[in-house]
C-alpha cells in the first residue's frame, strides 16, 4: 500500500522508509507539518504516518486540517508523548491509531495493517457473522466455534480473543494491541500475560489437528492463518 | 492546633474574669464603707443637737444638766418612733437612765468613737427592731464630763439590705462577662481555626501536586494569616515556574533520549527483515532487539512514575468500581497463575466507586500480581478482595510466597530497590515504586504486612462521596 511519512527526524523517516519498503509498501517523506499536510491533502495514500511534535504544523494540527479537508484516510499518530491525556487528544482530533515511542516495527507494520483493513469492511466481510478461517469457523449470533465440524468450548473471554485474531486474519496482531482491543486496557505487563492466554486458545483449537492456524511471530505478536509468515 | 486555640481562649476569659471580680470588689467595699461613712456622720450630727446648749439653761447647774438631757432624749423619741434609731443616756455604772435600750450593750466598751453590735443583743427591745431578721447595729458613744456615758445609733437592716443586693448583682454581673469571655474566646478561636483549616486544606492539596492551587487570602482583612498566606503563594508561584521548567526538559529529554533508541531499534528490526543478507548474526540482532526493548521499558516506566508523582494535574481520572477492575485483573492474569501451578481467589463481590485512571490502576495492580506470582512457590494461594473500610475502599493482595523482610518495608518502594532473593529473578526493580506513585497519585495509601508464610498488600483509596 501508499504510506505518508509526515517525520521530522529524518533518520527515523529513512529507517521506517526502509523498513516498509522491505515490507512490500511504497513510502513518501514529509519533514515538517506543512509540507505533509500539502502532500497529504494532494496525493492518493492509503494510510498517514504522522509524528505529534514537528516543526511548522504540529501533528495534531496536521491532522485536524486534514480532517476539516474532509480526508478519511486512517492515520497513525507517532509520539513521545505517552500519557494517557496525550493519547485520547491525539485520538479526538482524528487520529485513528496512536503508537507512543518506543515502539516495535512490528508493532507497527501490525497496526498499520489492522488500520487500512478496517477502512474496507466491504472486501474483508466484516459484517457476516460467521467468520471463517480453513476449517475453523466462528459463528457470532450463536456464540458458537467449530473446527472440521468439531464443536470447541471456549470461555466468553476466549471467545473475544479468536474473534479479534479471525477478523484479522493472515496478519500481524501485537500483544499491546490484543491487551488494548480484547481486555480495553492501555499499559505495559512486565510478564506476558497475554502469551499464557494464546497458548491455552492454541491447545483448543489446533492441538488435535493436524494443520496448526494460530502461529507466534518472534519479536512481533501472533498470527492466525494457514501458513505462516516465516 | 485545635486544643492550643481554646486554651487560649480559655485562658483569655478566666484573667479576664479575675481582673473583673478585682474591680467589682474593690468597688463592693468602697460603697460599704461609704455607707458607714454616712450613718457616721448623721450619728455625729443627732449627738451634736443633744447636747447643744440650750439658751435658757446657760446659767442652770450642772444637775439641771442631765435633766435636761433625758427631756430632749424623751422628746427626740416621741418624733423618731419609726426611724429606728437609738438613743440612751446610762451612769456611769451602766444603768440606763434615759431611752430605748433595755441595758448597756454587752459587746460595746464604755469608750469614745463607733462600734457595731448585733441586733439579737438583749439591749434592745423586741418592739424597737425594724425587722426582724439578722442584722448589725451602728452606734456612736460619747462619755459625758459628769460620769455619764451617752449611746446613739442606728439599725442597718436597710444598708446590709442594699449592700447584699448589690452583691448579688455583682455576682451576676461577673458570671455574665465570664460566659461572655468563654463565648467571645470560642467564637475567635473558631474563626481563626476555619482560617488555619482553609490554609491547612490548600496544604494538602498543594502536598498531594497540585501546584496550581493557592492558600485563600482575604480580599480586604489581611490579618497575620493572610500575610503568611500571601508570602507562601508566591514562594508556590516560584516553585510552581521551576517545576514547570523541569517538566519541559524532562519531556525534551524523553523526546531526545527515546528517539535515537527508537531509531537503533527500528534499524536492527528492519535489518532482521532481510533474512538471507544476515543469516549468520541474526541471532546477534534478535537479543539485541529484545535488550533494546529493555532498556526502553524500564525507561518508559521511569518517566511514567514522575508523571504519577507530578501528581493530579496531569492525569485525568474518571469514575471506576474497583471491585470490577480487579475481577478484570483476576481473569487477565488467572491463565498465567495457573501455567505456574498457583491459585488465584478473587473475591470482590461489592462496587466500590472511585475517582481514578483505569490504566495506572491496571498497570499498579500488574506490578502486584507479577510479583506475587514471581514469588510465589508452586502450589501457592493468591487471594485478591475488596471490601469497603470506612471512607475508604480496601483492596487486599496476599500470597504464600517468600514476603519481605519487616525492616524492608518502605525500602522497597524507591526505585532500582531488589532485594537479594530477587536477584537471580527478572525484573527492574521499578513495579513497586510505580505502584507507590500510582496510588499516592489518587490520594491513596499502601501497607505491607507478613500474611505468614508471604505478603500482605492494603491499599486503601478514597471512595467517592456517593458511596460513603
């Protein structure tokens, strides 16, 4: 996909240029607010990239303009900034996504892929309410998960966990965005509460088949689907 | 405080009281003495008339003399029946020889000048008293030049009447401006207690962070109170601008600091994308990656604890039941008490509102439940519960694990504190210490206690004033 770097440290810019140009998207860079703003409003992009603090246009301003433009295009807001206060203005001004540094690429990439799927609910069929991932399906009206036609019994929570993973199937999900999107909460465990949560949900629905769906992608997060990344 | 202002006040009432009795005495016994003074006098005087010459007996010898006498005493009685006054004229071996005592008073000595007598003396017949209850009798005796000893008096059942009277008034007139001193006292000092009570209200605030509040100064009055109030705010507005400026450089320095390490990170992660060029030190990269991580965690965790203890301001709060937020926590973290053969009880049944931040909540009750359950040996029991204690809501963590030493207590909530059995264990010394700031921050407090075997963890934080 086309992503808009709006950075003004252009080290950061260039590494992140790097990075998701190895993943397979293409980069513009912007170095101050106004430039970006410009280049957002003109060009065609599938998803911003937009650091709060910058020289000329802050990123918060940035956005609101972009916003007032009449723009929907996700943005993810970049920022030093983490307290709580900061993410909720960065959220109500526009932003879509918000990631405090420092982050993980992989956090990131994960995100940014969460963001512009969500912006095409059409295509992705999140309004069916079964959702199906090889043999497992999950069916919402029914509260009710089967794999090769084998009923599995999952508790409520359980339950909420497989159906974030299924609607993003075949990407990258990170454990700060399970904690955020499954438990609503925004802080950082010291130990990996959520690691204990995905291997009871993997013994329920990939131990006694044959083909594994839900696999850990080191230094990243989970993905569910047929192969894996890597 | 509270107890020094009354027994001022206190203190205040009770000289002013005895200086007052002082002066109402003082004037008591001037007005008796003025009174004798007076009766004195007319005594004087009626004796004076009784032995004034008379103009046809100048050339008379001195036997006419007393005669004479006992007339004018006689006649004096005629008109003075009801004054009550008294007059006798006696010999010298004391029988009474003219007027209306009975004998010699008992108690008066046959000398010049005043003297005072009971009424109740036999001297004085029953029909002459003027009353008939207790009083004294004022008399003034004169020795005449034949031998003869004159007495002429008067009853003070009126004067010791008045006398008394006044008394009672004074009495009551010291009882008054004594209530009055009391209640004075207690007024002042409540007005000078709600002062020192609204300054020592701005205090607490002020101690728990917030720096923008000020002692209340009032607009015109500017007693003492209000000139240290005055002075005291602006040292606060100094403060105030020094703290401000540290926050900037605090931020400008998380924001210089974290984005080169943001940026070594992203590199080494991007670097790890491209598998096959650096097959060899991937290994190499991974835990420098996962160091990185490190690093940047303990960092984000440091900066967030100057945010929790920079107090109020900064965080916003928000309505939370805390009764929820632990049975939350609870099933968060039972999948991983259980991977390590623990028990978890969460015991939490009533709501119980706060004013708080769900998320510094959530990360103070993680710290606690990651320790307990990196100290905990297997088989071990964690029981978490709320309950509410008075104003406040209570929450109880207790595990059977290893404890912390009694003399320990405060220790290990400063920062980088780890004690030597945690040594060998993950782990940067900073949980504790984030919880300390966390819970000061929502004007709470944090006990540990030895739950024999392991810790007790209270926390008490203030309920909402709907529910108390």
């Amino acid at each position: 996909m086309k992503i808009l770097i709006v950075e003004d440290d252009t080290r950061a810019a260039h590494y992140l240029n790097k990075g998701l140009s190895e993943s397979g998207h293409q980069c513009d860079l912007a170095a101050d607010g106004e430039t970006g703003l410009h280049m957002a409003i003109t060009g065609q992009y599938d998803v911003l990239i937009v650091d709060r603090m910058m020289p000329k246009l802050d990123g918060l301003a940035l956005i609101a303009a972009f916003r007032a433009a009449g723009k929907t295009t996700p943005v993810m807001v970049l920022s030093a900034l983490g307290e709580v206060d900061d993410r909720i203005s960065g959220l109500r001004v526009g932003g879509d996504d918000y990631l405090v540094k420092p982050y993980a690429f992989g956090e990131l990439l994960a995100r940014l892929n969460a963001l512009t799927r969500r912006a095409q609910p059409a295509a992705s069929g999140l309004e069916n309410d079964t959702l199906t991932v090889a043999d497992l399906v999950l069916d919402r009206n029914k509260h009710r998960v089967t794999r090769a036609e084998q009923r599995i019994l999952l508790q409520p929570r359980e339950f909420r966990l497989l159906e974030y993973l299924m609607r993003h199937a075949d990407q990258v999900v990170t454990r700060t965005m399970l904690l955020e999107q499954v438990w609503d909460y925004h802080f950082d465990p010291q130990t990996n509460v959520i690691e204990v949560h995905i291997s009871r949900l993997r013994r329920k629905i990939d131990r006694d088949f044959s083909l594994p769906l839900l696999h850990t992608i080191r230094g990243a997060g989970y993905r569910l689907g047929i192969v894996p990344e890597d | 405080m509270r107890t020094t202002v009354f027994r001022l006040s206190l203190m205040y009432a009770l000289a002013f009281s005895i200086l007052t009795a002082i002066v109402l005495g003082f004037v008591f016994i001037s007005t008796q003495n003025y009174l004798t003074e007076r009766i004195t006098q007319t005594l004087q005087t009626d004796l004076a008339t009784l032995l004034e010459p008379d103009a046809d007996a100048s050339e008379s010898g001195g036997g006419r003399d007393t005669r004479d006498l006992i007339d004018r005493i006689k006649e004096i009685q005629h008109f003075d029946k009801t004054r009550g006054g008294i007059v006798a004229l006696s010999n010298s071996a004391g029988k009474i020889l003219a007027g209306n005592l009975l004998h010699w008073p008992q108690t008066i000595a046959h000398k010049d000048g005043t003297a005072r007598f009971n009424i109740n003396d036999s001297a004085i017949p029953p029909a002459l008293r003027q009353r008939s209850d207790d009083f004294d009798v004022l008399v003034f005796v004169h020795a005449l030049p034949n031998g003869n000893w004159l007495i002429v008096g008067q009853q003070l059942a009126d004067e010791e009447d008045l006398s008394e009277y006044i008394g009672s008034l004074f009495i009551l007139a010291l009882l008054l401006i004594t209530l009055m001193g009391l209640l004075g006292g207690v007024v002042m000092g409540r007005a000078a207690l709600k002062q020192i009570d609204q300054i020592r209200n701005a205090a607490q605030k002020i101690a728990r962070g917030d720096l923008t509040e000020r002692l209340p100064v009032h607009p015109k009055r500017h007693n003492e109170f209000d000139e240290i109030a005055i002075e005291l705010n602006l040292t606060l507005d100094r403060i105030n601008a020094l703290i401000k400026g540290m926050r900037e450089v605090t931020d400008n320095v998380a924001h210089d600091l974290r984005s080169p390490l943001n940026r070594l990170r992203t590199r080494l992660e991007v670097a790890l994308l491209d598998h096959n060029q650096i097959k060899p030190c991937q290994h190499i990269l991974n835990e420098s990656v996962e160091d990185l991580q490190g690093i940047l965690s303990t960092f984000n965790t440091l900066l967030s604890i100057s945010q929790a203890e920079a107090g109020i301001q900064r965080i916003p709060f928000s309505p939370q039941d805390l009764s929820a937020l632990c049975r939350d926590m609870g099933e968060l973290y039972e999948a991983s008490i259980e991977e390590e053969y623990l028990s978890l009880q969460c015991d939490c049944p009533t709501p119980l509102m706060i004013s708080g931040n769900r998320d510094l909540l959530a990360q103070a009750l993680s710290n606690l439940l990651d320790n307990a359950i990196k100290y905990t040996p297997r088989g071990g029991r964690i029981t978490l519960s709320t309950t509410k204690l008075d104003t406040w809501a209570e929450l109880r963590l207790c595990d059977t694990g290893t404890g912390i030493p009694q003399d320990q207590y405060t220790h290990v909530f400063q920062r980088f504190v780890r004690l030597d059995t945690a040594r060998n264990l993950p782990g940067n010394g900073l949980g504790l210490a984030q919880v300390l700031a966390t819970i000061t921050a929502h004007r709470g407090e944090i006990h540990l206690s030895d739950h024999q075997p392991g810790l007790c963890v209270q926390i008490l934080l203030p309920l909402s004033s709907a529910q108390i």
